[in-house]
C-alpha cells in the first residue's frame, strides 16, 4: 500500500489505482487485490467467507433497524464511531444463535442483553458525568419505565465542564422490532434544567409503553450539559462529554 506525499489530496478511482483517506494513516493509494466477486460467490474455497458475508449482512441490517428507532437520540448523543460498534454487538448477538448453521445465525430477542452497557458516545459515560446510581424500572403490567434520580449536589457529583452552568438527564424507552415495516420509535422526558451550583432534590421520571408488552424492551438515560445566557439554555458547542447508554434490556 502506497501512501501520497505530495501536496494533491485525491479520492476515488483513477484507472486502476484507488485513492483514499484513511483516519489513522492519511491519503493513500491502492490497486487491486484479493479475488474477485464472481470467485468468492462461487468457489468451494470460499465457502467460509460466503457464510461469513451472509451472517454480517444479516447483522447489518438489525444494526440498521436499531439506528432507525434511535436515530434521534442517537444523533443527539452518539459519535461517529457508534455505527460501527452497534454492528459489532449485533454481530456477537448473532453469533449466540446456538441453533442455526454457520452462515444461517440470526439475531433472536432472547440473546439481546448483550446490549445492555452500549455507550453512545465512546469518549464519556454516564459513570464520568455523574458519580452516583441512576437506577430504572419497567413495571409490564402498566407498561410504566422509571429513572429515580437521587438528591445530589452537582459541585460533588457531577463532572462540571467548561462554560456548563445547567444539565439535564432524559430517559428514553422503546420496544425492540425486527420488522421493517414497524419501528416503533422511544418515549423520551427529559428533566428540567438543573443549576451546577446548589442541591437539586431528587425526582422521578416516567415514560409509558404499551402495557402487558412481549417485547424486549430498551432503556436509555442520557445526561448533557448547557449553558444559560439570559433565560436561553444553549447546548455546549460540539460538546464531546454528551453521555447516553442502554442501562436495561429488559427481556419478558
């Protein structure tokens, strides 16, 4: 693999040659290599990286279905490197699939806590941006989802960042769908605006879903930092600190 050293930055196709970028590496310049499609779908040899691509497309595109229903907090919260881990955890999913044959592993429900813990932003958590517990609870006889936040002082608690004068907690809930055509989207309440200076009592809050639900079911909380100019609270910009994780999947 070549790298570009000179001052012209290309992308793409040039003949044979294929330009690109890579984060970690730079510009660099490539050729063709490997086998090609028509041989890696139809040689014997390659019968393992048939069953590998068919098991990966298939984790793709839960993936996908994931991002559809979150896409709003995930835009929110998330960073540039949560598609990819998402993809990777459902690939492992996958992989618990101890029924179907290799190549033919699907992602089943019963298998879905290994989402629990996903940190949308890979460079915070809710453990750095607050330092006591935030439990939650799915009653499925009201279908009511909770987060119990406790009294807290945030000059104690809370990891204050620069030019933050307020943050805010939210919790998030959804049912998990493997169907296309219905993607049901989160419930989501976030609190008021607390001050960083001064004891805040501690609060509830609740979101519904539906009741008697069969579903395995996603619980989020999230917390971001604002600043306060006037009586307009301003999200920090580009802030890198905006936590969210999947605290609970709750599996009937």
């Amino acid at each position: 693999m070549a790298k570009q050293k000179s001052f012209i930055k290309m992308q793409g196709k040039v003949g044979d040659l294929s330009f690109s970028k890579s984060r970690t590496r730079g510009y660099e310049v490539r050729t063709p290599g490997g086998a090609d499609r028509q041989r890696i779908m139809t040689d014997p040899n390659f019968q393992r990286t048939r069953e590998n691509m068919a098991e990966f497309g298939s984790a793709a595109a839960v993936a996908k279905l994931i991002r559809t229903q979150l896409n709003n907090l995930m835009l929110r919260f998330g960073d540039k490197t949560l598609r990819n881990r998402l993809t990777s955890i459902v690939h492992r999913i996958q992989k618990a699939d101890d029924v179907g044959a290799r190549g033919e592993r699907v992602f089943k429900p019963e298998n879905s806590g290994l989402l629990k813990g996903l940190e949308f932003n890979v460079g915070s958590s809710l453990t750095f941006m607050f330092g006591l517990d935030l439990p939650v609870a799915l009653d499925r006889t009201t279908g009511e989802v909770t987060l119990a936040i406790p009294t807290f002082d945030p000059q104690r608690t809370a990891t204050l960042l620069p030019g933050a004068t307020h943050m805010r907690f939210t919790l998030a809930a959804v049912e998990q769908t493997l169907d296309p055509l219905l993607i049901p989207r989160p419930e989501v309440i976030e609190s008021a605006y607390i001050p960083l200076i001064g004891e805040h009592p501690g609060e509830i809050l609740k979101v519904d879903l539906p009741v008697d639900s069969t579903k395995v079911v996603y619980i989020m909380v999230g917390i971001d930092m604002f600043q306060q100019v006037n009586s307009v609270y301003y999200s920090l910009m580009d802030n890198p600190y905006n936590a969210m994780s999947i605290v609970e999947v709750d599996i009937p």
